[in-house]
C-alpha cells in the first residue's frame, strides 16, 4: 500500500554536511527524518519559496526536459530503504503510459515540491523508517550564537 505523504520540515545548517528533510503522513501521525546533502536542500529550499534564478539549476532543467518531452511528473514513490538508505523513483506520466525513472529522494522531493507533487511512500518502507527514526533520531540542530536553533 502506498502512503501519501509530505514535506513538513526542512532544516538547513550551512557549517554542517548533512541537512535533514521531514516527511510526515498526510491525515496520519506518523512521520520520518531523510538525511540529505546541501545543495538538495537548498534545491528544495528554493523551489518551496518560488525562488527565481538567472539561469536554470539541475532541478529546474531536468523539470523543464520532463515538460518539453510530453511528460508530467505524476509522483514521487519512495519505495524501498535499505542500510539507512532511501531509494525513489519520479513516477512520470507521458501519451497515456506511466515511466519509471530511479531517483535520489532528495533529488526527487527538490523536483516536484514547486509543483506539488504528490510523495508516496510503501506503507513497509514507512514502518521501518518511523521504527528506525525511534532509535536514531535525526543530527541534532545546534543553538546558533544568539541561542536560536538554526
């Protein structure tokens, strides 16, 4: 069974290589931490904001390739974690047939968060992340200077 989710929390720390993305299950309590590189989230970062840009990112090319082939994204489906590893595929939709296309989550997540897209996960991914995420917490977010959280 696929479960529907969504990005709730992005959290950014430049000084730090690894950010953390949230997805939490939309109507549902569960929810999960996916550990990511900077530039993805920065991706995502600016794609939630509506950011423009002088010229077209990885991100913002591979949508507009999607777009000028016929296709449109139809979803992103998380699909499997293995060894703390998440693996997802772009679900895209072009002349009435479905094209699966192996992706980074991240990757994912930056390409069809400004869209909306719909993020799916397997319902046995979900149970072994939230079961993992109660043993490892996500890389804690140190106070800044000031005291706030960055």
């Amino acid at each position: 069974m696929l479960v529907p989710m969504h990005l709730s929390r992005i959290l950014i720390r430049e000084m730090a290589d690894m950010q953390v993305i949230e997805l939490s299950e939309t109507g549902g309590t569960r929810k999960f931490p996916i550990v990511i590189g900077l530039p993805e989230a920065f991706a995502i970062d600016r794609r939630i904001k509506g950011v423009q840009i002088p010229r077209p990112q990885t991100h913002d090319l591979l949508a507009e390739t999607i777009r000028a082939l016929g296709g449109t994204l139809k979803a992103i489906h998380i699909h499997d974690l293995d060894s703390g590893t998440f693996f997802a595929k772009l679900v895209i939709e072009r002349d009435g047939e479905t094209v699966e296309v192996d992706s980074r989550p991240s990757d994912a997540i930056a390409l069809g968060v400004a869209d909306g897209v719909p993020i799916l996960v397997d319902d046995r991914v979900l149970d072994e992340a939230v079961s993992d995420a109660a043993i490892e917490p996500p890389p804690a977010v140190e106070p800044d200077e000031d005291g706030d959280e960055e």
